[in-house]
C-alpha cells in the first residue's frame, strides 16, 4: 500500500451550474443575433405591440366616453320630462291636487301648474271626486281668481264634486281659491280666513334727508312716480290705491258669498281681515268640518285610493327660470311693492 493513497485528496471546484447554463440560454439569442435582419425583426415585434396596447387604450376610451354619454342623455331625459304628476289610473280612486306655498305666476301654486292639474284630474273617468290639498298663507289675487274662476267651469262640464281640504293654512289667497270648492274640511288648529287685500311697501324719505341723499326721479305723467319709496305720497295717490284695493276685496268677498251661500255666517269681522282657527271656522260657516285627505277620502268621497295628480316643475325648468329671473332679480324686487296681494 503507498502511503501516499492515506493522504487527504484536495478539494474539488464546485461545478459552476450558472456558467453552464448561462451559455446554453445565450445560444438562441447569439444564433439570433447571427442571423441577418434580426434588428428589424425585433423592431417589428416592438411595434406591433405596441399597437395593439394603443388599440386596446383607444377601445376603453371609447367605451367610457360611451358610457357617460348614456348617463347624460338620461339625466337630460329625466330633467326635461314634462311633470312629475302620477299617471292617471282608470279604476276608481279620489284625485288629489296639491296647493302648498305661496301663490303667484311661476310657482307650483301658480294658475299655470294647479289648473293644469285640475284639468287631468277632473278629465279621467276614474278619479270620483276631486280634492284640493292646501296649505297656503295666500299670494296673488289675479292668479287664485284664475284658479277660482277655472274651477267652477270644470265642476260644471264634468259634473263631478270637488272638496277643499286644509293643512296647517288657507289664508287669503288661498281662501279666495278653496271657496270654489263644494265642501271645505280643516284641521281644529289650521288658520282659516283673512278675507281682505293689501298692498305694503316702505318709505325712505325721512331717512334720504338725513343721510343728505336726494332723489331724482324724472316722470312723464303726474302719476307715474306713484307709490315710488323715495318720493313722499300725496293724498290723491293714496286715495286711488285704497279704492284699488276696495275694489279687489270686493270682488273677493262676492267669491266667497256665491262659493258658501247659506252656510256662511256673516258679522262685522268676516271680511275685515281676520283669521280663526279650523274649529272657529267651522262653526262661522267658513269651513264644513274636520277632516283630513284620508279621511275625505274615504267617509266623504268613498274611494280611499289617492292618486296625486299635483303638476310641479322639473329640476330643468327651474334652473332655467332662475337663471332668466337673476338677470331682472333687481326690477322685480322693485316692482313687487306696487302689486296688490291676499296674505
């Protein structure tokens, strides 16, 4: 045996696995590379995915702007739809109209909107009475004359009943409307009445002198300075704007004395501008009895189903009549002193 063999052997090199393959993988790429025209080769792959990401962009960005236009288009159609009324059903129910707020030309208490209201409701074969739902601290004369005068010849052509059914206030204005109506039904607590008229207004004149401001007004006829603020009131004009307003009040007064008749018990404070609750009104004859829309509905008109036949205005139309009403806002606000008014 050599002695040489009992000898420790000298540590192998580790077998560089990295170093083998990496040739192995180069290959194709060196082959590739040795081929001729394979620069243009990669260039053309580069490019044509390239395209395809852009395509693939290019569809999405149609997709959504798709997609939004539909949105668009549908919230145009849901502004610009013509009302917001229920359709009218033919099975038999009561027809309710509502007239809530202030009333005057261009609200949802104006003539424009309840008389069109009234119209579909007293035109559908199904509705069996007719109910005017109102809370209301009165508003123009013109437009509740409007509405007053539509009612009657609607409950003459369709031969069909109406009632007035009152919330927390029918007052004025309101009053002058729900007269019209064959029976009025209140809440104890509602406000009833203030039959009368006026016209209110400010005067600067004193407080123009002190503060050393002068007013200058130029007019073309005697009265056409009439009830301006800045300018003292003579005792003609004033005059001729309290027969105006006699003349108004008395026209709401024979309203009222044609729409309840006998049940109307008249004394000195009727028509002087006051109002009472719902149970005083009752027993003044000004109301018929109390009652709520459900129950009308039911114990008077003997349909309990409701169907709201209300005409109100879409978010379209307001903004486009606040947008005309912000460019004469200045010479409404002006003008709206001189007009006469039930409230």
């Amino acid at each position: 045996m050599n002695p040489m063999d009992n000898q420790a052997q000298p540590p192998q090199p580790t077998p560089d696995l990295w170093g083998q393959a990496a040739p192995a993988a180069a290959a194709p790429a060196a082959a590739a590379a040795s081929q001729p025209g394979w620069e243009r080769s990669v260039l053309e792959r580069l490019a044509f995915d390239t395209l395809k990401e852009q395509r693939a962009a290019r569809r999405w960005k149609i997709f959504f702007r798709l997609a939004w236009l539909l949105v668009f288009v549908g919230m145009m159609f849901y502004l610009f739809s013509s009302d917001s009324s229920s359709t009218a059903t033919s099975t038999e129910h009561t027809a309710v109209v509502e007239l809530k707020g202030e009333i005057s030309s261009g609200s949802d208490a104006g003539a424009e909107f309840v008389i069109a209201a009234l119209r579909t409701a007293f035109e559908d074969d199904g509705a069996k009475a007719v109910v005017l739902l109102i809370n209301s601290p009165g508003g123009s004369p013109v437009q509740a004359g409007m509405i007053n005068d539509e009612i009657v010849r609607l409950k003459a052509l369709h031969k069909k009943p109406m009632y007035a059914v009152v919330e927390e206030s029918c007052a004025s204005a309101a009053y002058y409307i729900a007269a019209a109506a064959d029976s009025i039904y209140v809440d104890k607590a509602s406000i009833v009445g203030s039959i009368g008229v006026l016209m209110d207004g400010f005067g600067f004149t004193g407080t123009m002198e002190k503060l050393g401001v002068e007013r200058r007004l130029l007019t073309a006829g005697s009265n056409k300075g009439m009830l301006d603020p800045f300018s003292p009131m003579n005792d003609k004009q004033k005059a001729y704007a309290q027969q105006m307003l006699g003349q108004i009040h008395q026209q709401f007064i024979t309203v009222v004395r044609q729409g309840r008749g006998g049940r109307l018990k008249e004394n000195e404070d009727t028509f002087s501008g006051l109002f009472w609750t719902g149970e005083q009104a009752v027993k003044l004859g000004l109301a018929d009895g109390l009652g709520s829309l459900d129950q009308v509905a039911r114990d008077v008109v003997g349909a309990e189903e409701v169907v709201d036949y209300t005409r109100r205005e879409n978010v379209a139309e307001r903004l486009a009549k606040k947008f005309g009403a912000s460019v004469g806002a200045g010479a409404v606000s002006s003008m709206r002193s001189m007009v006469p008014s039930m409230r």
